[in-house]
C-alpha cells in the first residue's frame, strides 16, 4: 500500500486551513480534526519556544504526536499550515519529520520566488519541495496545494505503471523462452 501524502504548509504568513477544505478536497487533501490551539501548541513544541509565549513544556508536550495521530486517523493525504517552521533548525526539522514516518511529506512554502528553508531542504527530498509566490490568497494556495497532490498521485501511478510494463516484459520473455 502506497504512504499517503502530507503536505505540509512553511511560509511567513498564517493560512486558514478551514476555510480551504473544499478546494483541498478536489485533490483529495483533508485537513486533520484538530483545533487551533493544539497546531499553535504543536509550533511552539518543536520550535521550543514555550517560554517565550509563557506556557510550560508540559502545557505543549505531546501536541504534535496528537496531529500526527489525527492524520493518521483521518485515512486521506493530509494539509497542516505551521507558518512558523519556516525558520526551524534542521535538528527541529528532523524533530517535526520524525512524527511523520508513516506519510511521503511534501513542503509547500509561501516564501515568494525563493527556495524553501535549507534546514528543511535536507530532510526533504527535492522534488517533494514546492515553493509558491508569497501573494496568494488562501483559495488560491488550497488550488495549488491541490495540483501538488494530484501531480504526486499521477507521479505514484506512473512509477506502478512503469513497474507493472516491467513485471510483463520480464513474463513475456520467459514465455518466449
């Protein structure tokens, strides 16, 4: 069975990911059943910035487990914003990565014409990082994010395909043989 997307969303500004779930439905993206404040908790958790915000660790601890379990649960690719990852460290990076073990992430930045963060770039493969114009609406950036889930769908399908005209040629010669 094929990992199911996540694509998760890197960008200075914050996206309303509610307002977005019919858009993201076209490309059959969901959004996990999580409430705001626990994605608020879940940044402050990997950023470690719980001080700063004047929380303690244990108010944020296990917020970001509990997403990941939501998109777990959910059975669709999923859509998370954390706009301020942008800036995480690689080591935060590979913190955030590690809950997702179960999924293919993809980043989509906001970031303008830029490339996406390096401390994520390293934990990404490249062609699994998307950088769009930093303008968009959060209608227009639902549409993209779309496209990307459908170009990664078609990319999935062609690999199978590809394997499956292997498979045939290897059967056929052997029955040419």
């Amino acid at each position: 069975m094929a990992k199911r997307l996540f694509l998760l969303h890197l960008g200075p500004g914050p996206v309303d990911a509610t307002s977005m779930v019919e858009s993201l439905a076209v490309g059959g993206v969901g959004v996990p059943d999580v409430d705001a404040a626990v994605l608020a908790h879940a940044e402050v958790e990997i950023l470690r910035s719980h001080k700063a915000v004047g929380l303690r660790r244990k108010d944020v601890e296990g917020a970001w487990a509990r997403v990941c379990r939501r998109a777990r649960k959910s059975g669709t690719d999923c859509f998370v914003s954390m706009p301020e990852w942008f800036a995480a460290t690689p080591a935060q990076a590979a913190l955030a990565l590690d809950g997702l073990a179960d999924f293919r992430v993809v980043l989509v930045a906001t970031s303008g014409f830029a490339e996406p963060p390096r401390s994520w770039m390293s934990q990404v493969k490249d062609e699994r990082a998307h950088v769009l114009p930093a303008q968009l609406s959060d209608e227009q950036l639902a549409a993209q994010v779309a496209r990307i889930a459908l170009m990664e769908e078609e990319a999935r399908l062609d690999r199978r395909l590809a394997k499956v005209a292997r498979r045939r040629r290897l059967l056929d010669r052997r029955r040419a043989a």
